[in-house]
C-alpha cells in the first residue's frame, strides 16, 4: 500500500504527472521559486507558531510531534507543527488545536488550522485543509466539524 501525503496530494492538485512521479520516488527539476515559497512558508510557520505559544500555557502546547494516540481534550490545547499519519494517510498539520464553538461536542473536539502565506485562499487551499481533516479522522476515528485557515 502506497502512502499518501499531503506533499503527494498538493503535488496531484497542480498536476498529476508531478503527483504520479512523487509517488515513483523520481526527483523531478527543482526551480527556485518553489524553493523561495517554501522558505516563506515555513518563516511565517515559525514566526506564527511562537505567537500562539504565548497564548497558551506551557503544559497546554506540544510542538513538533507525531499525534499522540492520547488526545486529550482536557491535557492538549494546541499540537503545533504535528505529523498526523495512518497506514494509508500522512499529514503535516500546521496546528492540531482544541474547538472552542459552541457546536463542537466531545466527539471531535480538535481541528486542523492551516496557515495560508498569501492574502487571498485558492481552491487548492480549501483542498489541503480539507486533506488534513481527513487525515485527522482517520487517526483519530472522528471528523472535525470544522477547519480554519489563517492568512497573511
């Protein structure tokens, strides 16, 4: 069984070919823009990701980790750059984070918040987020009622 990624998925969401070679292990030609994007991406990852530390206390926020198998809605407040992943499914969430709307119940209390490094959403972005909660089902036999997206 072949694992899907959400690098694999983002790739079949601008060409399939790129998705399918992905898949195959074949290096394709690096450009720079991408390169640029993708430092840009992961600068404001950071820069975000310290910013929302400070609204949470120490022992709320874990950084940098697989999805703990223990989710709980009461220990964990935000997983921040978290690494969700089942037999068939693996994603990259930039923050796993606890549901605060008054129409979450237990079942599903987290979702996947997505940072966006642009002003304006695409489909595609819509698309990943879309991914990462279904990732996040999958691991978690729950699906989230809602995602978000935070851009700049």
């Amino acid at each position: 069984m072949m694992l899907i990624t959400d690098d694999i998925f983002q790739a079949f969401l601008q060409c399939e070919t790129k998705a399918h070679l992905k898949l195959a292990g074949a290096a394709g030609d690096q450009r720079g823009f991408p390169a640029w994007e993708r430092h840009r991406v992961e600068a404001y990852k950071r820069h975000y990701h310290l910013h929302v530390r400070t609204d949470c206390r120490e022992d709320e926020c874990l950084v940098g980790v697989a999805l703990p198998h223990a989710l709980s809605p009461r220990l964990w407040r935000r997983v921040i750059d978290c690494r969700v992943q089942t037999q068939a499914l693996q994603s990259h969430i930039h923050i796993v984070e606890r549901g605060t709307s008054a129409g979450q119940t237990p079942h599903h209390p987290y979702i996947p918040v997505r940072l966006i490094p642009r002003e304006k959403l695409t489909p595609q972005d819509k698309l990943m987020l879309a991914f990462d909660a279904l990732v996040l089902s999958a691991a978690t036999g729950h699906a989230p009622p809602v995602g978000k997206m935070v851009v700049f």
